[in-house]
C-alpha cells in the first residue's frame, strides 16, 4: 500500500502497471505504451480492494492502473461530518497533481460513478475518457436525502454489520453469492470494514449532490456506460438514461450481475473495458 498526504488527509492508494520491463520497474520508470493512465474509484461503502480483478489484469496488459480509498474509506483518513462529492474530486485531483498524471481515463462504479461525474465538472481537461459503472446522474429526492441521513445515524449508533448483511443481496446477485462465496466474504468485508463516520459523512455529502444530467449532454469525451442486469439500486433503466445523455458513450451490460459486475463477471467486465480503452484516441506529446 502506498500513502500520499492531500491536504488535511492521507491517502491510500495502489499505482500498478505502466511499466516497460523489469529494470524500469526498478528505476521507476513509466512506460507511456499503454495509454493514458485508468483511474478506478471504489463506490460506498467499498475500499479500492474492490478493484483487484481490473488491476490485475490491466496493469499486466501495461497500462498504470492507480486505485484510491476515497477518505473515510479502506486506509484514507476518516474524516467526520459532511464530506461533499466535491471534496472527494477534488482529493482525486490532489492524489494525480501529487503522481504527475496530467490526464487519464477514470472510472468509478456507484457513488465512484458520480464522483467521475463531479470531477468532470471540475477539471474536464484533465480526463480524456470516462467509465460510468452502475451509477445514475439524477440528484436526489426529499425523501433519498431523508433516508441517506437516517442511514447515516443508524451506522454511527449500529455500526456497519447489520447494514452489510442486510443490503449483500443487493450489492452482488444472490447466484454469485452461491457460486462464488469468496466474492460474497470479499463484499462483506469491505462494508464490515469501513469506518461508520467516514460512511455516514459520504451519506449525508451524497444527499446533496448535483444533477449531473445536463453536464453528461455536454460530455466532449467518450464515455462506457456498465451496468449488471440484476441491479436493482441502479436498474438498467438507469444505465439507458446515461448512454442516451452522453454524445459518445457506449453501453455494456453485464448478465448474472447485479451492483458490481466489475466483482461478480470480471471477465466481461474487463473485456468491455479493454474494447473501449482500445477505442480512445493515442495521445499526443505536447
């Protein structure tokens, strides 16, 4: 594990992959092959373990692949209150200032997803394509902004195992609960694992996100829009809806998956996410 102190936080993070052979690995140097570095951010109430299939397998196939726990999450400092999608952006942007990565494609997957979004808002210059997986672009109802704070008291009174257990059906499909338990103790590990008040912080930012809706019609760059056919927090409905806003997007669904494809079908995953990745244009040396 890696660590970086951003502003008033430190920051965990794997940074994988992009190099040319095992001396530059050694000295430390980047190989610029591989494309643009892919920045993956994990969703709630996950940590950036959540991506192990895809960056094992994308910085074997020599592009940087780096994987940040958003803070309040896996080993980023906890910080409580109200943490802003805002705040979570601008964290990423820090944590890229702090690794020299000018421009990337970056992904996130749920609250990831509009984390993407807000960082697009922010510093669109900087990302040259986008992964948008099982996310939504809508801001939130009266009543999601009440049960996103409900939510988070009952996590600082109960503590996250309850919660975990209740929702698992939901985050993976009840068949890769069956047929893959290791993802199912992966999953469940994650949530048991996070923090309350760095969740609840998240709960309560999220509850006052923008409308990203218009901005994705504005989007000047392509963009893979995935979604697992099981979801039931972020229906294929919900993925339809970003593919039709985004000029140049691309849908991927994924079958026998429900909120994290990227866990549960790895392969067809990652075979989405390599066709689009080779579909982005070379980057030019300035």
């Amino acid at each position: 594990m890696r660590s970086v102190v951003i502003g008033e936080i430190t920051v965990g993070y794997e940074d994988a992959g992009g190099y040319e052979d095992a001396g530059a690995w050694e000295e430390g140097h980047r190989n610029e092959s591989g494309g643009e570095p892919l920045v993956l951010i994990h969703g709630h109430p996950f940590d950036r373990s959540m991506w192990r299939p895809q960056i094992a397998h994308f910085s074997r196939a020599g592009r940087r692949v780096i994987a940040p726990d958003l803070r309040g999450y896996g080993e980023s400092s906890v910080v409580p209150g109200i943490t802003p999608l805002e705040t979570f952006a601008r964290d990423i942007a820090g944590l890229l200032d702090h690794l020299g990565v000018e421009r990337c494609v970056l992904g996130g997957l749920s609250m990831g997803g509009q984390i993407v979004m807000e960082c697009y808002r922010l510093f669109p210059e900087r990302i040259r394509g986008v992964v948008l997986a099982d996310t939504f672009a809508a801001p939130e109802t009266d009543e999601g902004k009440a049960g996103r704070r409900a939510m988070a008291e009952r996590l600082l009174r109960e503590g996250m195992a309850g919660y975990a257990q209740e929702v698992l059906d939901k985050m993976i499909a009840p068949s890769t609960i069956d047929s893959r338990p290791e993802v199912a103790a992966h999953v469940l590990g994650m949530m048991t694992g996070t923090p309350p008040e760095g969740a609840a912080a998240a709960l309560r930012g999220r509850a006052e996100r923008p409308d990203y809706r218009d901005l994705l019609t504005r989007m000047s760059v392509p963009a893979l829009v995935v979604v697992g056919t099981e979801d039931a927090y972020t229906p294929v409905s919900d993925a339809h809806d970003l593919h039709q806003r985004i000029p140049d997007s691309t849908l991927a669904i994924i079958p026998e998956a429900a909120h994290m494809p990227n866990l549960e079908q790895e392969d067809d995953f990652n075979a989405a996410l390599s066709t689009f990745l080779t579909t982005l244009p070379t980057p030019t040396s300035s």
